[in-house]
C-alpha cells in the first residue's frame, strides 16, 4: 500500500493480501501521521496502477516497510507494475533484493 506523509512524501508499506492493514503502527515507524493515497498520488509516486505497485519501493525512491506477515510463506506473489503480470519469488530472495524495514504492522 502506498501511504502519503503530511510533508507530502510516500511511503510504501507491503502487507500480506490476507491480513488487515492498521495505518497506525507505520506511522509510529515513520514519525509522520500517514494516509491512503489516492489513486492519482498512486500514479504520481510509481507511474503504477493501486493494486499493481511491486513491493520494491526503492525502484520508486520510496522508504519500504514490510510486515511479518509476508515472512509467514515461503513464497511471496506480487504485481509488477500491471495489474493482469505477477510473480511468485521466493521469500529469501525477495528479502535479498530488497532493503526494507521489517516490523509488525498489520491487524489480527
């Protein structure tokens, strides 16, 4: 999900598809009061569709987050940055090529 700072920077926090999302425990993360973007901020920070965004948020120049929950499966599926493509990567190496914040973040 891809989340908007009251400075007006984005910040992308991945969630399991299958887990609630809590927007309150990134902004304790971050410091900053966050939101949804919309749909048009979506475009504006990835040149993605919502729903197609890949989880790295460095090929956007965005502070990636990513929750527990996707280190549950031994396989992680996401879009790459269209919403009829997707991958399936293996959770290792998915955590090899990306740098993000791991933390606990979405809602039982």
């Amino acid at each position: 999900m891809v989340l908007k700072t009251e400075e007006e920077k984005f910040v992308l926090a991945n969630v399991a598809a299958n887990k609630k999302k809590d927007i309150k425990k990134p902004e304790r993360l971050t410091g900053n009061k966050l939101r949804f973007a919309t749909r048009e901020e979506v475009l504006q920070a990835t040149n993605c569709e919502p729903g197609s965004v890949p989880p790295f948020g460095e090929l956007f120049g965005l502070p990636t987050f990513l929750d527990e929950s996707i280190l549950e499966n031994d396989f992680v599926n996401f879009n790459i940055c269209m919403l009829t493509k997707s991958v399936k990567i293996k959770r290792q190496d998915l955590l090899k090529i990306m740098e993000p914040k791991i933390s606990k973040f979405s809602k039982e």
